[in-house]
C-alpha cells in the first residue's frame, strides 16, 4: 500500500496589503475574485498583527519565527544572520521541493540554499530584470537598471505578477509528483502606486478612510507627525514631477486618485493568484496543498493624513492572514487577535512536524480546530528605522526631532480590545478598539484609564522578559 502523500504548501505574500482589501474584512469593494474565493474557503484570521510594521523585520519573524530584535533585522535592508533558519530549513524534510520565487528583502544573497533550492528573483539586478531586457525592454537608469516608477509603467504581460504567476506554474508543473512549499513573493501593491490596472476601479465608487478627511490630529506622536509633514512636502513636488502618479497625496482627491491605484494593485496581484490556483486544479492538486495568504504589512493610504507602514495604526500593523487547508470547501472565521510571531510554527504543524526550539510561538492549530483556547495578548514591536524629516520643518527644536525619530516602541493588542503603544522617546498612545477602531481619540492621558494602562504596560513588561527584549521603557 502506497504512504499517503505529504501536503504542499502554497504560501501567497504580497508587500503591503491591507487586511480590509479582502471581501471577508468587510472593508473596501476591490475586485479580487480569486482571493475572495479563496476566504470563503479558508480559515480567516479576524484580527493578525505583523511583528514589526515595516518590510524586513516583518519578514524576518514570517520567516524565521523569531523577533526582529532577537534576529537583528530591526530596520530595512538589513540581511538575516544565517544562524536564524527559515522554516524550510527548519523542517529538515528531505521529501520536499522547495522554490521562493518572487521578493525577498532579507538580504542580497537571497534564499536559495536557506531551505529553499530555487529562486527566482524580482530584485534590481534578478530574474525580473533579465526577463525585461530579453524582452527588448531597455533600462531608464544610467547604471543599467530600472527605476520603480518605470516598471510600474510596462503593461500587464510584463508585469512582476505574470513573471511570477509563469515561474510559479512552472514549478507546480514540474513537481506535482512531488510534495512541494512555494513561496509566491509579489511585490506588489506596494508603492509606487501605479500599475497596468489603474483605471479597474471607478474612481467614484473607491471610498476614502474616515480618518482621511478629519482634522489633522496632534495627539499622536511627533515622529508619525513628521512622517505627515514630510510627505506632503513630497506630494507638492509630485505634483510637479509626477502628474499622474503621485506618491503621496494632499487633497481628498488625490488620495482617492492613490487608493483607486492601489486597488488596481490588488487586482493584479489577484488574476496572477487565480492562474495559480488554476494550475494547482488543472494537475488535481488542490485536495492536497495547503494555500496560506498573508502579508508583511499594511498601508495607511490616507488614514491619519499618513502613507506607507512604519506606524502601530491598524492600517499599517493589521493584515490579512487567510488558511485553506487541502480540500477545505466553507470558512470559518476566529476573532481573537493572533501574531505572525505563531506564523511558523503553524506553518509547521500544519506539515506534521513538531514546533522548532528557534520559534517564539506556538502553532495556531488549535485555533483552525476551533478547540477551547484561552485568548490571549498580541504584542507588536518597532526600532529606529528611517524616517525622513521635512527641511526647515517648525514642528519642534532639533534636539526633539531627533529624540522622536530614534524611539523605539512596544506594544500590546489586548484580547479584550485595547491598544496600548510604550515609547522610549516619544508621545503613548492608548486606544479603546472596541468603541474607537479608527484610533481618533487617544486615552494615554486621561486619568480615567490610569487602571488600563497600568495593567497592559504590566502585560508588555512580562512580555519583554520572556522574549528577551532589553529595551527600556
């Protein structure tokens, strides 16, 4: 009698989606078929936190299953010690096939041989870029390369998520004899926010955050004010160098004009995602693959007056996290809050092999099983990173801008909806989620709640001390 085959893994991470772009989020009305198809069908994580919210460290963790200040990837661009192994790697399953295709973002050097035995890269001098040149696609940059906004211009067959989408299948095709894990690594809809799909989505019918068209608000801290300040500096002198694909936005207008974008993003990466999961059915392989869809963070697009991640607000910290397992035909939806730090070791349990002694979490198996499990805290971490300052700005003397852009914070989302942000240089923020989900009233300073913040500094505290974190606050 023949052993039951392995299940694959299909692991699906595009840059910077927000959770509500999900029809299961009950957000935003974005076309993406196949991804709503797919959480009708899956396990839908209600409310998942990334680690860290910016992309490196946040990958680290999806990765490693270890914190970014245990791994050292507490900034961009900074490359993973090989001394912290990725879950392939932690797996030591000799049965698998295992490719990476897509971005990485944890070092120059890549995945290949970190567990992984292919990839394909969509880095500025990979795969990618091979294609377009082969392509008759010439470089805009003097050193041979091509800037983001110009890969953002080339129409839909060379876009990164067809190259990836055709890599893929690729893969599925040649080791669908084989138990596999891919890694699907979309760049997008991360900025710049332009793509073959712009005009998807009718530009009246995309809705702008709530917080988008109130009042600037200054109760947040200095450093999230600088971070505004700073790009709408930048969207004024987009206005004159780039028209038609503003980075940043000022006017409600033009964050509408960017959202529309961004979800033309979502969409793009969502056909490439069909034709996928269309190659996994066309060689009967969707009774034994595992489809997980996550990603390293979110977007603020206009929330708050602010872009982009780097910052603890639900837009940014806040993702989608959708778990179909093999054959898996209804949803179901768990509400507690859950981390990307149990995000390996339930990628792990989910392939029958124990948690590894590298991980900081623990599996979320018994969560899909819907067995009694005591609810718990998510905690949530950022370090100094990059944040840039408008010239001359007012907003406060030097030694203060400086002190606000070197804070480091912890936070905690409590079980029973509290958000509470610990600084080490700049302003708190308390957050009752379940009456203020848009985060518009921060409750740090009125005595009323003095009990709430003492019992969750309390939670951080002990959380520090069991993950090992040194940082004072």
């Amino acid at each position: 009698m023949a052993a039951e085959r392995k299940p694959n893994l299909i692991l699906f991470l595009p840059d910077q989606q927000r959770a509500d772009t999900v029809s299961c989020y009950r957000g935003v009305k974005v076309h993406a078929p196949n991804l709503n198809k797919v959480a009708s069908e899956s396990v839908v994580f209600e409310r998942a936190y990334v680690t860290h919210p910016v992309c490196t460290p946040s990958r680290s963790s999806l990765m490693t299953g270890t914190w970014p200040h245990i791994n050292g990837c507490t900034k961009n661009n900074v490359p993973l010690d090989p001394r912290f192994r990725v879950f392939p790697e932690l797996m030591e399953d000799r049965d698998y096939r295992t490719a990476y295709i897509g971005k990485w973002h944890l070092g120059e050097e890549g995945p290949a041989g970190r567990g992984f035995q292919q990839w394909i890269s969509t880095d500025d001098h990979g795969d990618y870029i091979s294609f377009l040149v082969s392509a008759g696609v010439a470089p805009d940059k003097p050193n041979g390369r091509f800037s983001k906004l110009a890969i953002s211009n080339l129409p839909l067959e060379l876009s990164r998520p067809k190259f990836l989408e055709k890599h893929a299948c690729e893969f599925i095709e040649k080791h669908h004899r084989d138990p596999f894990i891919l890694v699907v690594g979309f760049v997008e809809p991360h900025s710049p926010y332009n793509g073959p799909l712009n005009d998807e989505h009718p530009l009246h019918q995309v809705d702008l955050d709530l917080t988008a068209t109130l009042p600037e608000s200054e109760n947040i801290p200095l450093r999230y004010r600088l971070m505004r300040e700073w790009q709408q500096a930048e969207a004024a002198l987009d206005r004159q160098r780039l028209p038609a694909q503003l980075f940043f936005g000022i006017t409600p207008e033009e964050y509408r004009s960017i959202k529309q974008r961004y979800l033309g993003l979502i969409t793009l990466v969502d056909q490439s995602i069909g034709a996928i999961l269309g190659c996994l059915e066309r060689f009967g392989l969707s009774g034994n693959t595992i489809v997980v869809h996550t990603s390293d963070h979110g977007d603020s697009l206009g929330a708050h007056r602010l872009f982009g991640k780097e910052v603890m607000f639900e837009e940014a910290a806040r993702v989608p996290l959708l778990i179909r397992l093999p054959d898996q035909k209804r949803g179901k939806v768990v509400l507690q809050p859950v981390s990307h730090i149990d995000f390996v070791p339930t990628l792990l349990d989910l392939l029958g092999h124990p948690n590894h002694p590298q991980c900081a979490g623990k599996s979320l198996l018994p969560l899909i099983n819907e067995e009694a499990v005591p609810p718990e805290n998510v905690f949530l971490e950022w370090a100094p990173n990059r944040t840039k300052v408008k010239k001359g700005t007012s907003l406060a003397r030097r030694r203060m801008i400086k002190r606000a852009v070197e804070e480091s914070t912890r936070a905690v989302v409590s079980f029973d909806g509290w958000k509470l942000c610990l600084r080490d240089k700049d302003l708190n923020e308390l957050y009752n989620l379940s009456e203020d989900p848009l985060e518009t009233r921060n409750l740090y300073e009125n005595r009323q709640y003095a009990p709430v913040i003492s019992r969750l500094t309390g939670e951080i505290h002990r959380w520090q001390e069991s993950a090992n974190d040194k940082l004072r606050l």
